[in-house]
C-alpha cells in the first residue's frame, strides 16, 4: 500500500491547475514586450506576483539537457543589488511565500505577500530579469541542488522513472522525448557562457507574461510595473522549431526495471493533441470517467468488484505541442500485468461503442465544475491560469473565462468518438515496470 501511494505522489505531481472562476482582468503590453495581467480581488490582504516565461525543457539542445529547469533554481541565487541567497530571506522576514516550477513548456516563479509588500514582490522580480547573479560558484550551488532534487525524485523514487521511459518512445524525435530534469553529465559539460547565452535568449520581457492578482489598485500597480520593468531591454524574438511526428501505426512494447519497487505496474501509453485542442478537453474527461475517484469505471471494476488491482488511473499529461494519454494499474494478489491491461482495454473498447449515459455526462461536468471553481481558491492559482491562457492559447488571456462552457458543450458522441481516435491498441506504447533485484 505504501508503494500505492508512492506513485499516487508520483502522478500527482505532474498536473497543473486546468482551470479556474470566472474572473476579470486588465492586460497590456510594454514597450519591451512584457505582457502584464493584473486582476483586482480585494475579499483578502494578499497578493500574488508572478512571472511566467514561455521557455521550458522542448527549447533546450539535445547535448545540453536541464537548461530551463536549472535556471528555475539558479535564478534565486540573487542579482546585482541582492546578495546570494537573500532572494528567500528576504520574501519570508516580509510574511511572504514564493517558489517556481518548470515544465516541459515553461517556467513559473512567483510571491504571495501581504498586500503592502507588493512593490517588494515587483522588485523581486525586476531584479531576477534584469540583473540576475549567474557566476561560477552559483552554478556549481544550483549544480549539486539539482542533483539531489533528481536523486530524491526520481532515481530514488518508487516509480520515479515511468515518465521517462514513456516518453522517450512516445516522443521521439521531438524534445518531450527527454524530461524537464535533464541530464546531470550535460549541466556538468556545461560552460558558463552557455548559461549566459541560454538566459539572454529566453528570459527576455518579450517571452514572458507578469501577472499580479489580489489586493491591488488597477492605477496604482501599473505605474509600479513601469517603475521597476520599464528599463529591462527586450530581447531578440524567440523562434522555436515546429515539429511534425510520424503517426504511431503498431504497438509498441517496453520494460523498464525499478530497484525501488517491490510491486510491478503496467502502463500504456497513447500520443494526444496538445492543450489548445478541443480534443484534449473531451480525453480529461474521459480520464475522471475511467480513474475520477472511487465510483470511476475503473475503480469499481478492478479495485472494488474484481480486486485485481491496488490501483488504477487514467490521466491525459497535457502539454503545448502534443500529449501523452496514459494509463496503468497496479496488481493486487499476483493478478498478471496482462490481465490488467484486458480490463482497462475492455472499458477504453466500451467507451469507443457505447454511449455513455447522460447521468454520467452531467457527473463528468460536475467533477469539472468543482475543479473549476477550487482552481481560484488562491491568488496565485488565479495568477498561474491567467498567465497560462496567454502564454499557450494564442494570447487569448480569456481563455480562463471560457473553459468551462467549452466543457459543458462535449457531448457524449464526442466522448465515444475520441476515445475511437485516438486510444487505439496500434497507437500505442506498453511498459512493463518491474522490480529490479
């Protein structure tokens, strides 16, 4: 059961939040290319400060994997008026929180004060653009940080590895193929100047949205993002290659070994359209009707009526340029990996030829909604969905907004529909992950 919950974490940990309230909003650009959102929630004294840069590990060069998630830590180390490691002191001795995360897409670092600090948190981040500290011995801190973030995470975690495996069959030849973690022999052939280069390319105004949500005056907020962003020079346009994979036409089989497992899982592995497709909406909600809770089809089936397994999901891994549709189980009893597969098939064959009710459809919808709402709990959460639906939906920032109507109008003919399209037994890849003596 522990190991249950190990990936569980695992999993977890992989998702952002999809969607968020209904909420208003003020955005502009700046002359250097920043694109500012600012939304007005006084119902607390708080405020979030955010910065997301359209940069992730896809834009980084096959021998010099990591790039963007080792900036994601070296980018605390401080700046021309900050010394090293004060970024943190300074953000929790003014009552505040702040953290940053990378993905395959991009890299989000944020604050959330008391709202009389948010000009701290404006210059926090001006500072981090405009003049960071990237030195030798800062590199060489970040250097033994992310070894030890990807030993504790990943080679020392039950599981830790599933993704990896995946992808690089899921996604070859595009850059998905390798995670956001990179490689620790590539940042150690690293040169300083490739740091350099790598920050000047893509941690520019012009690449990044500043999204400042809660307790705030509209007028008074915009004349201190000019006070503190003004001055920070634009960047040369950022290109990025457009990758068209071949189709996966036959199954794919893989092992891969786990010396931190003691229980093996089963995994198969579908290639979805990326995030800005209608498509993928309609596969998260197959995704809460197949593994959703408790009730979930499949649930019910292996963990509560068969107990063939210890668990059970289905889950679309979302990103920008394409997705990954996975499913697994674990086995309860010895039950053999292929016979879990024969279940999780039998319910994807179902959804394929039957419609699925309309009490299920509202259910799915409500699941959503709920999700929907709890997304803007938090400021910084309103901030992160705000940034998202500009950097990834065509600068529609409205995006936020519309979401749930989009949602709401699946039918259950769609839902039958693209689990026909797309989750097919010759458009896939299956894993065996197995304990390894």
């Amino acid at each position: 059961m522990k190991q249950k919950l190990l990936l569980t974490m695992a999993i977890s940990g992989l998702f952002l939040s999809a969607s968020a309230q209904k909420v208003k909003f003020t955005e502009y650009d700046m002359d250097n290319g920043l694109h500012v959102i600012l939304h007005q929630d006084k119902t607390a004294p708080v405020v979030a400060v955010s910065v997301m840069y359209h940069v992730g590990s896809k834009d980084e060069e096959e021998q010099r994997t990591g790039f963007a998630h080792f900036f994601e830590h070296l980018l605390f180390e401080g700046s021309d008026n900050m010394k090293r490691g004060e970024f943190m002191k300074i953000v929790s001795s003014n009552g505040g929180e702040n953290n940053a995360n990378t993905s395959q897409d991009r890299t989000f670092y944020y604050e959330v004060f008391p709202s009389n600090q948010l000009e701290l948190g404006l210059w926090l981040e001006s500072e981090r653009m405009l003049h960071p500290k990237i030195d030798e011995a800062g590199v060489k801190t970040q250097n033994e940080v992310v070894k030890e973030e990807k030993r504790l995470r990943i080679d020392n975690s039950p599981y830790g590895k599933f993704t990896e495996k995946i992808f690089a069959r899921l996604f070859e030849g595009h850059p998905y193929r390798w995670q956001p973690i990179g490689s620790m022999e590539h940042l150690d052939a690293a040169k300083l100047s490739e740091f350099i280069a790598f920050f000047k390319k893509y941690y520019v105004p012009n690449n990044a949205v500043l999204t400042i949500a809660g307790d705030l005056d509209i007028d008074k907020t915009k004349a201190l993002v000019q006070k503190y962003f003004d001055e920070v020079p634009k960047g040369a346009p950022v290109v990025r290659s457009a990758y068209t994979l071949r189709p996966i036409e036959k199954e794919i089989i893989d092992t891969a070994y786990d010396a931190n497992i003691q229980i093996p899982a089963i995994f198969a592995a579908y290639r979805v359209p990326g995030m800005k497709s209608h498509d993928s909406k309609v596969l998260g909600l197959i995704s809460t009707l197949l593994s959703g809770g408790g009730s979930s089809r499949l649930s019910t089936k292996m963990v509560d009526e068969k107990k063939t397994a210890l668990q059970v999901a289905a889950f679309n891994y979302s990103l920008e340029d394409y997705g990954a549709y996975i499913t697994l189980a674990l086995p309860n009893n010895n039950t053999p990996l292929n016979d879990l597969l024969k279940d999780i098939d039998a319910e994807v064959a179902r959804l394929q030829t039957e419609l699925i009710s309309e009490s299920e459809l509202k259910k799915l919808q409500n699941q959503f909604e709920n999700s929907y709402v709890s997304a803007n709990s938090k400021m910084i959460g309103v901030a992160q969905n705000l940034a998202s639906g500009y950097t990834f939906h065509d600068k529609d920032t409205n995006d936020i907004n519309e979401e749930l109507e989009k949602v709401r109008s699946i039918t259950r003919e769609e839902i039958r529909d693209v689990a026909r399209k797309y989750l097919n037994k010759n458009q896939r890849i299956v894993l065996y992950y197995l304990p390894k003596k």
